[in-house]
C-alpha cells in the first residue's frame, strides 16, 4: 500500500541520491528522454534461485532495486524456488500483503494471526493464497520434486523479517540470554544455532 503514483511512470534511478529512497516516496525518476521498452521488462525471475543452502529454498527478488520500473507504482514480485523439502521459514514483510502463486509443485503455506490462529494449507499449481499485510508466514514444499512459486507484493519495496536469521544472525547479535529467555533454551543451544549461520554470513 504505498503512496499513489503521480506521475505515469518513474523508472527509478537508483544510482542518483547515494541509491536511496529520496523519500518516503520512492527514487528519483530516469530522465524520460533516456526511458525505452527495455525499461519496462525484468528478466531477473528467468531462471531458477540456488536451493543449495540452510532452508533449501531461494528467494529471487524483483524489488525496486532490481526492477526500478516498479518504482512509485506500489506494487512488486519476487520468485521462490524450493528444492524437495525446502522451507521458506517464518517471516513477514512490514509494508505488504503479499499474493502467491504456484508454479508447480506442493507447497504448504500458512499464516499466524495477531491472535495465533493458524491458517494453513497445502497449495497447488495454479492456486493463489493470500497472506495479509505483516503476518508471519512461511511456505513448506511438502512435495517429492522441487516447487517454484512468485510472489506479488502491494509495495515496490516490501521488506523481509526473516525471523530465524533476524534472531540468531542479526548484526550486531541480539544478547545469548535474550534469546535463552525468551524460547527457554539451553544456553549452548544458541551458540549452536548461530554456528549454523556463521558460513552463510
Ligand atoms: C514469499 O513468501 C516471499 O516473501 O517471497
Ligand atoms: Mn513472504
């Protein structure tokens, strides 16, 4: 839900203001004079993500960063491959809802209410599920073979809280005991966990 654009377009230049937000906004807009076809077409979500890590899936973004024509139209798409058995783990996007559609494969998804209710389920090709603006959520291939889902964001920037890397991997770490605490850890537990990080860092 980002502002309405006012203008018809505004390819993002995001080499001009340091590559940041001008505003709350969005970027400074391409000179018109140097706008083509091309600007409007991302081949960024062609090919598959490499599934080879921690949660066998991969996130391909197509953001604003990396499709700039998105940029003051409030709205954007990722891709999400997943190898068998991969998970996307639980996390939200604090400026979206966000629109899935699968590709192929099985896929559980579920979202968690500000109420902990769970609503879940196993998605099919073809099939949409929405998740609600900053729930947390996640996606499950809880198929044989690799799955593919995209993803359609209402923000040119939707933001991830990816929460076992925001927990265990933030910079700088969040302290051992705040995490002991709050999930009722053994403390070596922690240290555990964040090993398992530390080569994807
Ligand atoms: C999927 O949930 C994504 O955030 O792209
Ligand atoms: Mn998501």
């Amino acid at each position: 839900m980002d502002p309405d654009p006012i203008e018809d377009f505004c390819i993002a230049d995001l080499t001009r203001n340091g590559g940041t937000l001008s505003c709350n906004y969005g970027f400074p807009c391409k000179p018109l004079s140097q706008v083509t076809s091309e600007d409007f077409v991302f081949s960024g979500l062609t090919k598959p993500g490499n599934t080879t890590n921690l949660f066998g899936s991969a996130v391909t973004p197509g953001s604003v960063d990396f499709f700039p024509a998105v940029n003051t139209l409030g709205l954007s798409a990722n891709r999400v491959d997943f190898a068998p058995g991969g998970i996307l783990p639980p996390h939200s996007h604090p400026r979206a809802t966000e629109l899935i559609t699968i590709i192929h494969g099985k896929v559980l998804i579920g979202i968690i209410t500000s109420n902990n209710q769970v609503f879940s389920r196993v998605v099919e090709k073809g099939e949409v599920f929405i998740v609600p603006r900053g729930l947390l959520h996640f996606q499950y291939n809880v198929g044989k073979n690799k799955a593919r889902t995209y993803t359609v964001f209402n923000s040119q920037k939707p933001g991830i809280i990816n929460t076992p890397i925001s927990l265990f991997a933030s910079l700088p770490l969040i302290p051992d005991e705040v995490l002991v605490k709050s999930y009722m850890l053994d403390t070596n537990l922690v240290q555990v966990i964040r090993d398992k990080f530390a080569p994807a860092k």
